[in-house]
C-alpha cells in the first residue's frame, strides 16, 4: 500500500508539474517565429513595398504592399504559425491572378517584425493592417478579402467579425486553436489552459462576407473535421474545398492545381466597388 500511495504521489506531482510547464510556456507549443527574410516579391517578379506599421501596443510590425497589374480589389493575407511571408509565393501569385492589391503582413516576432507573438498582440497587427489599408491606402472596406492560412484563419476571422468585407478565405484553418491543442494532447486539460484560443468558430455566425474554406482530408496537423464545423457553422454564400492527398498548409494555389473552376468563381462573383 505504501508503495502504491508513493507511486501515485509521484505521478501526480509529475502531472501537475508538466501542466503548470505547458501553462507557462504554451507560447513556444503555439508559435514558431522565424527571424528575418530570405525572399521578396521581386525574386518571384513583382513590384512591392516595405511597409512598416506601428500597432496600437507600440510594437513596429513588417510587410509588403504588392499592387496587382490591373487591380479589382485588394487582400490582406495572415501567414501560418511556422512560416513568414516570404515562404509564401504561390498564394500571392494567385491573389495577383485574380487582381487583388495584396498587403502581406509578419505577426510580431516573425521575419522583419518586432516583438513576441501572442493571442491579443495578433490582434493589434491585425488592427495596424486594417488601417493601413484603409485610411492609408484609402480602399473601401468593400473592396478588401481577408486570407488567412493555419494560424492566419484566426486572425482573419477576427478582423472579418469586426468589418464589412469582400470575403474571407480560410484555408487549412482550425476551429480554434484551443481544440488543436486538445487534439494533440488529449491527456492536458487544454481548453482549462489555453492562453491562445482564435475561437473562429464561434465568431462566423457574425461573418456576413462570402466565404471560401480550403482544407486536404488529408491534414494531419488540423484535420478535416475542422473544415466542416466551420462550413456548417458559417452563413451563404459559403463554399468549401476539399484536398486529396495534400498534408497541411494547404492554400490558394494548392487549389488552384484541381480545383481552379470553384477558386476563379468565389473570386469572381464577389460584388467589388471599383478600385479607386
């Protein structure tokens, strides 16, 4: 009996222990920033700018401004949690195919920007992103989808639930990171944890925009259930498309490989002012 009660006292202490470590430290489960920037919209062919933006914390946030040829409205994209924006060429490139002005912005702590990445401070690089678009740039609100990949969905979904937007894209997107992490790690009371939550599923029933969901079946880092909770959840007009054979971090331009009709349609029937 003794050593029954010594065992169970270490197990608890261990349990409690590795709770109290991912409670802590749960930033370093939830995000992997990578520093500085090895590509630029000029190698892929593109004019840009740099644009740098201070968020209402004081934090000086980076991105680039990618006008399109001949622009029919204009997007903001928010990058997964373990890439910047340079690792994303393909969805620019399909965001300038349909004409759309493109703000690709780094979170906190990612490439060129400043800070440390966490739920509320996303939000205000969000904010700054908004405004530049905006009251900088002066675009209609109308005229502005917001793309969010992974990660990036959360983000997105919170501007979208905050304005009126062209549309939203969400691509490879969760129903709340909470719900990843309890997913993963089923055997930690995650959702008690949880410092960093982008409860996207909760915030679509206020989205009125047009929606497009990418996501593979084949996710294993976010499966695909998360896709038809957030397509069920969501108001029309809504379509969702679903990836074989793709893991996770799908997005525009892997959908543009097989589904090309369905993309070219979301963009296209979507009701934009004309770009000033």
């Amino acid at each position: 009996m003794f050593l029954l009660t010594t065992s169970l006292i270490i197990l608890a202490a261990g349990y409690i222990t590795l709770v109290a470590l991912v409670f802590f430290h749960q930033e370093r489960l939830a995000y992997f920033p990578q520093p500085g920037l090895f590509e630029s919209p000029e190698n892929w062919g593109y004019t840009y700018e740099d644009v740098w933006l201070d968020t209402a914390d004081g934090v000086r946030i980076h991105g680039w401004y990618v006008p399109a040829a001949e622009p029919r409205g204009a997007a903001i994209f928010f990058h997964g949690n373990g890439n910047n924006i340079d690792s994303n060429a393909h969805e620019l490139r399909a965001l300038q195919l349909f004409g759309f002005n493109t703000l690709m912005l780094d979170y906190r702590g990612y490439g060129l920007s400043e800070g440390s990445p966490i739920e509320a401070g996303l939000y205000h690089d969000a904010d700054a992103a908004w405004r530049y678009m905006t009251e900088t740039r002066g675009i209609a609100p109308k005229s502005i989808v917001l793309v969010g990949q992974s990660l990036g969905g959360g983000v997105a979904t919170y501007l979208a639930q905050q304005h009126d937007v062209a549309g939203v894209v969400l691509m490879a997107t969760f129903t709340s990171m909470a719900d990843v992490g309890a997913e993963h790690y089923s055997f930690l009371p995650v959702h008690l944890l949880s410092r960093n939550r982008y409860p996207s599923l909760a915030r679509l029933p206020d989205i009125q925009a047009p929606l497009l969901i990418i996501h593979s079946r084949d996710d294993r880092t976010i499966g695909f259930s998360h896709a038809e909770r957030l397509y069920a959840a969501a108001n029309e007009p809504k379509t969702l498309i679903a990836l074989d054979g793709y893991g996770h971090g799908v997005g525009l331009g892997t959908a543009l490989i097989d589904h090309t009709p369905e993309v070219e349609h979301f963009f296209e029937s979507l009701p934009l002012p004309a770009m000033q």
